[in-house]
C-alpha cells in the first residue's frame, strides 16, 4: 500500500487568541456594523445641522458636568479592561475574575452617570430635530453600556462558576475587545453632543 | 511554526482503505444532524440551512413573481378595474421589498452559505449557530410581512418607504412600521450571515489556498460581506428613525421641527445603491465560476476581474444621489455623481471583456448553465448602457418616475441577477441534490425566461419615453401606452411559464434525474472533491491546494489535511493570508437556543411596533435565550476539554 502525503496538525493547539482567533473576526464585524451605525448617526446630526440657523434650535446647549465626569470614568475603565485581558492571554484566572469585577464596578458607575446625561442635555426627544439626535446618540451609545455590561456580567459569573476551559480565556480577551470599542466609539460622540453646540 | 508536508502512516489511496472507512463512520456520527422535531429546529448544518434558505427564498420569489403578475393583469388595458388602487399600492410596495429584502440578497447569501465552506475546504461555516439565527430571523421576517399583507395591513409607500408619504401624518395605521420592522428583520439576518462569511473566508480556507488563489466566487462573496457591514447598518438606522418619528414623535424627517425628508433620501439611497451591487457581485461571481468550467480553461484575468469587483464595491458607494436628481442637490454634486455613476462602467465592462475573452480562448460547452450566462450578458449589457443613459442628470430629469427607470433596473436586477442564479441552480442542483437537471427542459427553462422577460420589459422603454409613469394602478385610454402594455402582460406570462418549466424540471429531477457523480462538470473548485450531496462533514480529510483552479492544479499526490479529531466536531483554522495552519478549533454542536433566541426577538420587533414598552419587557425573554445559546453544555464542555488536552496554546509558545 503506498502511503498518502499528509500534513498533521494534531499537534496544532485547540484555539488562539487575538485575530488568531475566529471570534475576534467576528467580534471586529460587529465592530464594523456597529460603529457605522455610530457614523450614520453623526453624519445625520451634522445634515440636520446644516438647515437651521441656531444650533440647538431652540434650547439650552447641553451641561458638560455629566457627560465629562463620564468620558474620564469611561476612559479609566481601560485599565481594568486592559488587565484582565493580558491576564486571560496569559490565562491568569485569578487576576482575571479580580479584574472583571473591577470593570463592572466601572460599567455600573457610568451607566448611573448615564442616567443624569439625559437630563442635562436640556431637551427631549420630541422637541425638535435636534432634540431626536441627540437623544438618538445618547442612547443608542447606552444601549452599548447596558448590552456590554450584560455581557461582562454573564461572562464574570461563568469565570466564577464553571465549567471552565482555556477557550473561556478568548472569550474573556475578546470581551475587553469590544469594551475598548464601546469606550472608543464614545469619544466623538461626546465631542458632537456636548462640544459641537458651543463651537458652531 | 513550520509544519513540513510529510509521509504519514495513513495508509489507503481510495475510498475503501478500511482506515478511511473507520474515520468515516466516526465522522458521519459526529456530524449528524440531530433527531425529531426539536432537531430539526437545532440543526446548524451550514448545507441544511442553506438548503432552507435557497428553498425560502424561492419561494418569497415566487409570491414576489406573483405580485408582479397581478400587476400585469391590471395594467393589461386600460382602466381596468381588477385591482383598486389601495390593494395596487400595497401590491407593488411587497413586491418590491419581497424581491429586494426577501429574495435577491437572501438568495445570494444563501447561495454562499451553502457553497463556500465547501469551496473553502472546511467542515462547517463559521458560527454555525448564528447562521441559524440569521435564516429564523429572516423566515420569520418575510412571514410577518405577508401575515400582516393578510390582513390588509401591508406596507403601501414602494420599497424605498419615502418620507414624507410615509411619515406620521400621511400614514397612519401600521402599513408603514411593518415595512421598517421587516427591515429590522432582513437587515440583521444579511449582517450576520456576512459576518459569518467573512470569517469562513479569512480564516477556514484550507492549506495553500492562498489569498491569490481563492476562487473568484468566494472573492464575491467577500467583497459583498464587506459591503453589507457599511450598507445595511445605513437603512437600518434610517428605518429605526422612521419608526421613532411614527412611534415616539421624533422629528427626524419632520420639517415644521428642524428636520428634513431628503435626509431620508440620502439615508435610504447611501443603502440602496450599494444593495444593487450586494445583488450583482455575487451573481458575477457565478458566472466567474460557470465560464472557465464550460469554456474549459481558466477564467482569462483573475487578477483584474478580483480588483474590478473591488472598485465596483468602492465605486458602489459613491452612486448614491443620481436616484435624487430630480431633489435640490447642488448641481456640484450632481456632476460627481454623475461621474462617478458612469465611472462604474468600467470595472463592470472590464469583467465582461474578461468572460468574452475566457469563451474565446476556450471551447465552450452549451449547456444551460453557460446559456443563461450568455443571456446574462446580452441583458444585463442593455440594462447597463441604460444605466449610463440615466446617470446623465438632463436625460434622469426626463425619465425619472417612469416606466424607463422600471425597465432599466429590471434589466440590471433579472439580467444581472436572476438570469446568474438560474445558470448557478443548474450548475449546482447536481452537487445540492446528487442528481443533474434536465438538459431538454433547461432549454425550454432558458428560451421561455430569456423570451418572456425581454418582452415584458423592452416595452417599458418605450412606456417610459412615451409618458407613463411608474405606480399607477391604471391609465386612461388614448395614451398610446394600451398595446406596449399588453404586450408586456403577454410577456409576462411566458416569463412566467420560463420559471414553471424550471419548477417542473426540479420537481422531476429530483426523482428521476441523471445520477450526477462528485464532478459531473469536471469543474475545479473544491466543493467537485467530495461527494454529490456532499455528507454532513463535507470532506473526509480537509484538502489542500496548489493552485487557483483546485482540481485542475491538483498534483498526484496533493497531500491532505490529517490529525484533526473526528469524534468532535473539529476543524482547521489558518491564517489570513496564505492559508498556513494555525490552530484546531472545536464548532459548536447543535443548538435549539438559535431558533429561541430567533422566536423572541420576532416578539420583540412586532412588539415594539405597538408600544415602545415592548423593548424593554422584550428584552428579557432574548437575554434569556442569549445566555441559553453562550452557556456551555456538559457535552460541548467535556468536548473542549478532551480538545484542549491534546496541546495548550502556551506549551506550543514554549516550544518554538
């Protein structure tokens, strides 16, 4: 019987992380859908823009006390985030179940932040075509928060419970992923709700 | 890591080496599809939801193709009082999102969710789980639009749902909000399914299928899935806007209050331009793959027929305005686009001078695969050439709302789509079905449609030119428009009886067709290697390549992929761009949870169309289903773990 070329890959590990990985592909479309709806959304604000004289129509500018206090709060949630998820690609579970608390510790303090932005930006949704965006800004960018938190939820509680398995660790790192997206994502949309009123 | 192609110990050339035989059974019992009725709605068998994809979505072509007829008839003579004109709005409103959101894109995924894990050379598509959920959803999306159609609640403002007509004060009732939702629904179906194709494509291609060699329809398909992520987002937010203003009195398109119904325009068309290409690329794909195998030899300009695909997606998004021309666009802008709109031309031209250029330089083979093609190109030339005539802004000015427009996009869509799928359905029926389609009847199928649809439509050209506008229910005798009319209903019909003959050839190749082998075409890409159809695990052994054409640039002893487990549902991961192996990476197993998760979200959706209360209570039934679907079982735990066992990810760190 001759023997059949072949390349072996039973020694090849059962998963990996990074874009190594299939759900980072996966993480990064989502990324990609979500952060053009974030775009759509901009772009609408700034054609709206175009068609009035006074920006906003007819209301109070927004208060920057809220929305900056949570930008900062926001952006320090990176640290945790960014512990935890060298600590799962080092598959430290210890330090990640410690750090993925921590960063739900920050989730809950921004998302009861986010709770006072509305408020400040001193319309509602039904006052005009400014009101609709930013309202329509603000919130769909919380509904990344709440999803987000969900899920860091779901995925503490499994690291805490089992069953475990290193695959759990991409999971965790891909989690910290789109953390960084839903933070990053944040930044010009703060700049056009709270800067863009008193600039133009 | 270096992983050196060596002699291995698996003995056996053919496929009765009783080691084969073994790793076979291990597989078949692997990968089964699950038993019963809950199975049924467990399975994530990227060929069993294709299969229900391609079935669905035919059959949403067929209501859509009767809408159509319906309208003929009404239209047949003048002031005819077959349909009123309530039940014709709502009638060419469905038919246009029918063909649009429920068959065109739907189809063309679906086509690529069957095909591409296999000519890839992988086990299963990427997230299989999510690929079940992207098909309930969008099930469950068109059989909400024709429930609510039943009861006299379908959507009735035409597929592009404009504002003001559709806001709040012109349209009261639910008409519209089922056409925003049924958006909802089809959008976030086609989103994850390309997401889904993007990772099959980037990282499930087997060994040495490089990304210069990967097949110029997997090429499409990737190129589609790309825009799809900037396409659709785009009318989903629109449609999520339009519901807000009808639901919540946001005033997004409300101009008393600061907004502006063109935003709407430019929100709908920056989707609506690109969806056109979403339809077209992979239908070029198919015939990509259909010329060389019935030419014979490889496909003339793989190089500049993959970039011609890519300008046209980038090209596709910067069309979008010359649907406003007859809007208060700048005339500026109205100049770029018009450039831009005939820039596309040329990719385009490019790609059908690279099929020419294959059948020239082969020996073409006429079978009803290529048939369809060639009328493919005949149409879709006319319908192309209209297209620069519109892109001009004078001539747009003229024809604009008229049955010359209607000609011209039915050109584009049924000659550059449908007329591509019908060859693609002949091409792969043997490998879906393991039998072929009947050769006498597809010529019957091809003459009938090909006859059929240009009478119907090269009329309208002329309606157009004459007068007519589009979406009436009815004109008044006198016209000049009665007998182009007429003439057009009786091309309807044998349109009509084209895509009868090719139910029935189905219908009977499916019990008495010519059995079709693994490679009926002697074509060669690696969905031709296995068997015809191919079982639930695709391939005995993951393939490797050694060439752009698979089969044909196979050498003799083209080495296969061993070592992954068979006892779990493995399968190999490589790098991005040259395909080298890099991990194992264990699929999840059959899950109900998908369909669950598809179950309460259609809650959620139908819903919220009645009370924004809906999302949030809603919400809690789909955390549910979504925790459900994440949380690992014992099976797909103990699995993992037997996976992991063999290596970890640091010792191989370690190692090199």
């Amino acid at each position: 019987v001759k023997d059949r070329p072949n390349i072996d890959v039973s020694n090849l590990p059962a998963y990996g992380f990074g874009h190594r990985s299939l759900i980072w592909w996966g993480m990064l479309g989502i990324i990609v859908i979500e952060g053009t709806v974030f775009a759509v959304l901009i772009a609408s604000y700034f054609y709206l823009r175009i068609y009035v004289r006074d920006w906003p129509p007819s209301t109070p500018p927004p208060n920057l006390i809220y929305g900056s206090v949570n930008t900062l709060v926001l952006l320090a949630s990176l640290v945790p985030n960014y512990i935890y998820k060298k600590a799962a690609e080092r598959e430290d579970l210890r330090k990640v179940r410690i750090w993925l608390v921590v960063s739900i510790a920050f989730a809950i303090a921004f998302i009861v932040i986010r709770v006072f932005e509305f408020p400040a930006l001193n319309c509602n949704w039904d006052s005009n075509a400014y009101g609709s965006i930013v309202w329509t800004l603000l919130g769909t960018h919380s509904t990344h928060l709440v999803t987000d938190f969900l899920d860091t939820v779901v995925l503490t509680v499994l690291m805490f419970t089992g069953p475990l398995e290193g695959k759990r660790f991409v999971d965790v790192s891909e989690n910290a992923f789109y953390w960084y997206f839903v933070v990053l994502a944040w930044i010009p949309i703060y700049v056009v709700i709270y800067l863009v009123p008193y600039l133009i | 890591m270096s992983l050196e192609t060596r002699v291995a110990t698996t003995d056996g050339r053919g496929e009765t080496a009783p080691r084969d035989q073994s790793e076979r059974e291990t597989l078949e019992k692997t990968w089964q599809e699950p038993p019963g009725i809950v199975g049924w709605f467990s399975n994530v068998n990227h060929k069993s939801i294709g299969r229900r994809f391609i079935v669905t979505a035919f059959v949403f072509f067929l209501l859509g193709g009767i809408l159509a007829i319906l309208m003929r008839v009404q239209l047949a003579r003048p002031e005819n009082r077959f349909l009123g004109p309530d039940l014709y709005d709502q009638i060419f409103t469905i038919h246009g999102s029918t063909m649009m959101f429920l068959f065109a894109v739907p189809v063309m995924e679906a086509m690529a969710i069957y095909l591409i894990p296999l000519m890839v050379g992988t086990r299963n598509i990427a997230f299989p789980r999510l690929n079940a959920f992207g098909y309930w959803i969008y099930l469950f999306g068109g059989l909400f639009l024709y429930a609510f159609f039943l009861f006299n609640v379908g959507p009735d403002n035409g597929w592009f749902s404009y504002v003001p007509l559709a806001g709040p004060e012109y349209s009261p009732g639910k008409r519209a909000d089922v056409w925003a939702q049924l958006i909802t629904f089809t959008e976030v179906s086609a989103l994850v399914v390309a997401v889904e194709l993007i990772a099959t494509i980037f990282k499930m291609r087997a060994p040495g299928m490089s990304l210069n060699r990967i097949p110029i329809y997997v090429w499409s398909i990737v190129v589609t899935s790309f825009m799809i992520l900037f396409a659709m987002p785009t009318v989903a937010t629109a449609s999520a806007c339009l519901i807000l203003d009808r639901l919540v009195s946001t005033h997004f398109f409300n101009p008393a209050e600061g907004g502006d119904p063109l935003l709407w325009q430019h929100l709908f068309w920056f989707f609506g331009h690109p969806e056109v290409y979403i339809i077209f690329i992979p239908a070029t794909g198919f015939v990509s793959s259909i010329i060389p195998v019935f030419s014979r030899r490889p496909v003339f300009g793989y190089v500049p027929l993959v970039l011609s695909l890519v300008s046209t997606a980038f090209i596709g998004f910067g069309l979008w305005v010359h649907h406003m021309f007859a809007t208060d666009v700048p005339q500026l802008g109205q100049n770029f686009f018009t450039a831009a709109s005939m820039m596309i031309a040329i990719p385009n031209g490019m790609q059908i001078f690279c099929w020419i250029a294959t059948l020239w330089g082969g020996r073409p083979v006429f079978k009803t695969p290529l048939l369809f093609v060639l009328g493919f190109v005949f149409v879709f030339v006319i319908g192309g050439l209209t297209g620069v005539m519109l892109a001009s802004v004078p001539l747009d000015l003229q024809a604009h709302d008229t049955y010359f427009v209607v000609a011209h996009f039915h050109y584009v869509l049924i000659g550059g789509a449908v007329f591509p799928l019908f060859g693609a359905f002949y091409y792969w029926f043997p490998k879906i079905t393991g039998r072929l389609l009947g050769e006498r009847l597809g010529k019957w199928n091809f003459w009938l449609m090909f006859a059929g649809f240009n009478l119907t439509f090269f009329p309208m050209h002329q309606l157009g030119l004459k007068g007519m506008p589009r979406r009436v229910y009815t004109y008044l005798p006198g016209t000049g428009w009665e007998n182009l009319n007429l003439l057009a209903t009786a091309g309807g019909v044998v349109l009509t009886l084209g895509v009868l003959v090719f139910m029935i050839n189905v219908f009977i190749s499916l019990r008495r067709g010519e059995p079709a082998g693994d490679n009926p075409w002697n074509a060669d890409t690696l969905e031709w290697a296995t068997n015809s159809p191919p079982p639930n695990y695709n391939f005995l052994h993951v393939p490797t390549v050694a060439g752009r054409n698979a089969l044909w640039d196979k050498a003799e002893d083209q080495p296969v992929v061993t070592g992954l487990r068979g006892d779990i549902r493995e399968t190999l991961v490589t790098y991005v761009l040259d395909a080298e192996p890099d991990h194992r990476e264990k699929l999840p197993n059959p899950s109900i949870w998908p369909f669950l998760t598809a179950v309460t979200t259609t809650a959620l959706f139908v819903g919220s169309m009645f009370t924004p209360w809906a999302v949030p209570i809603g919400a809690v039934p789909v955390f549910v289903a979504l925790v459900g679907w994440f949380w690992p079982t014992k099976k797909g735990h103990e699995e993992q773990l037997s996976a992991e066992k063999q290596i970890k990810p640091s010792e191989v760190e370690a190692q090199s």
